[in-house]
C-alpha cells in the first residue's frame, strides 16, 4: 500500500496510488480507508500551504501580529 504525489500544480493535485487485493472484505476496506486518509493528509498540507501568509505583520486595529518562521 502506498501514496505518492506525482505534481501539484495551480489546478490540482496527482497522485499516484497502490492499494494491493486482501483475503477479506473488511481488511480490503480498511486498506482503502488508511490510504484515502492518507492522501486526504497531503492533500489538507498542500491546500493549507496555498493559503498561507507570506508572513508580513497583520494589523488588526492597534494590533500588531507577527511570526518569526514557517512552523514545521
């Protein structure tokens, strides 16, 4: 089982999954679900990233917010 993002890009995201046959239904199910999540994951960080600041200071009346770095 395995997800790999193939491009990103301004229209979307590709990716390229691998999701291999099990003897049981309910395994086969839970397969999909664990590989769907992850992408899902991926997809919310690069999402996440388009609508980032470019970390110039917000002001909000007399406030002044800033951030000193990109969190990782």
């Amino acid at each position: 089982m395995s997800v790999k993002m193939l491009s990103s890009n301004g229209d979307g995201l590709v990716f390229e999954v691998h999701i291999p046959f099990e003897t049981a239904m309910l395994n086969g199910e839970q397969s999909i679900e664990r590989v769907l999540n992850e992408i899902g994951t991926i997809a919310s960080g690069e999402l996440l990233k388009r609508f980032d600041t470019d970390g110039s200071p917000l002001q909000i009346g007399d406030t002044k917010l800033t951030s000193k770095r990109q969190y990782l």
